[in-house]
C-alpha cells in the first residue's frame, strides 16, 4: 500500500513525514530524489545542458539560479526538464518500494498531483496551513522574500484542488495538532490492510 502526501510550499510536508517516520512507515521524498538525479545522473544532465542549450553545470554541479530562470514563467520548458526528471524519480521510487517491508509506505512530493506521481500511489493526503504561516515558515526556513513565497505559492496547485483529489486532510496550522490526524489516517491504513 503507498501514500502519497503533498501539500503547497511551506505547508508542512516534512514535519508531517517526519511523524510518519516514528510510527515506522518509510517515506520517500521525491523532491531530494529528483535533486540527486539532476546532479548526478549523466544521462539527464546531458539532456538538461541541451534543453538549456548551454553548460548550466558549472564545476559539475546544477546551477539552480538558472536552472530556474531557464524555467520559470516557461511552462512548455518546465514540462520538458520534468518528463526528463520525472520518470527516473518514479523508476527509484518503485525500486525502493520492492525493498520496504512496512505495512505501507509513504511517497512525499510537493507536486503529486502535477508530475503525474499521484498515479503510482493507493491513496492521498494533503498537508494544509494557513497562507501567512506558509509564508512565514519559507522565508525564515529558505530566506527568500515574502514576495518569491507568494510568487512560488501561485504557481502551484491551489489547495482547494488538492483536497479535491485527496482522501485525507491534514490541517498543519499551529493551533492544530497534527499527530492525532496522522494517527487516524494510519489506523485506518491498517485498518484496510488488514480487511
């Protein structure tokens, strides 16, 4: 059984794997994943220095400043670097899943729904917080402008749709607790396993 957990920048992904976690469930995070392959994998850095049409591999390693302005407000590139990135990222998480023997495993990505990732799992739960918290936590956390959070919030999903395609909510405001909601959704995975 895989669940796939996603959520908005800043919404609290991490903090809720990290629960997860404790309760012995494995978690693979798509994101350090798809970073590690763009930085190490020949195959995808060649095909990235074609589609940037340059070297953007200074001293061997991905400059992220313009990996992002090669694709950012350029949906049709950022589409491209993806179905470049993106089957190599689902290839290591079916292999790592091969090697799990938890009662069911966790598949985190920011962009589940958007990179297709939402496929390859059983069920979904959203992380939600309250805008400004979000806000907040990415600029002390990554220490960018509050501008470049709202800037990167905008471009994502919005969390309405989300909760939509999602089969559990997980409302990560600091005045919410977060564990009994993680106990319930893993309860009831169990719960279903064993049914």
């Amino acid at each position: 059984m895989r669940l796939g957990i996603t959520g908005g920048i800043g919404s609290g992904k991490t903090s809720v794997c990290r629960v997860f976690s404790v309760l012995g469930i494995p978690v693979f995070s798509a994101d350090p994943e798809a970073q590690k392959v763009m930085n190490h994998d020949s195959g995808i850095i060649e095909e990235i220095n074609r589609l940037a049409d340059k070297n953007i591999y200074p001293n061997g390693k991905l400059d992220r400043e313009a990996l992002a302005s090669l694709i950012f407000n350029n949906s049709e590139m950022l589409k491209r670097v993806n179905s470049i990135v993106h089957p190599v990222v689902f290839e290591k998480f079916l292999t790592w899943v091969e090697q799990q023997s938890a009662p069911y495993v966790i598949m985190e990505a920011a962009i589940l729904f958007e990179s297709g990732a939402s496929k390859l799992v059983d069920r979904i739960a959203t992380v939600i917080a309250p805008v400004e918290e979000r806000i907040a936590r990415v600029t002390w956390r990554n220490k960018l402008t509050r501008e470049q959070v709202i800037e990167r919030i905008n471009n994502q999903m919005d969390d309405n749709e989300r909760i939509k395609l999602s089969d559990y909510v997980i409302n990560n405001s600091e005045n919410e607790m977060i564990i009994s909601s993680i106990l319930k959704i893993h309860k009831d995975l169990l719960i279903h396993l064993n049914s």
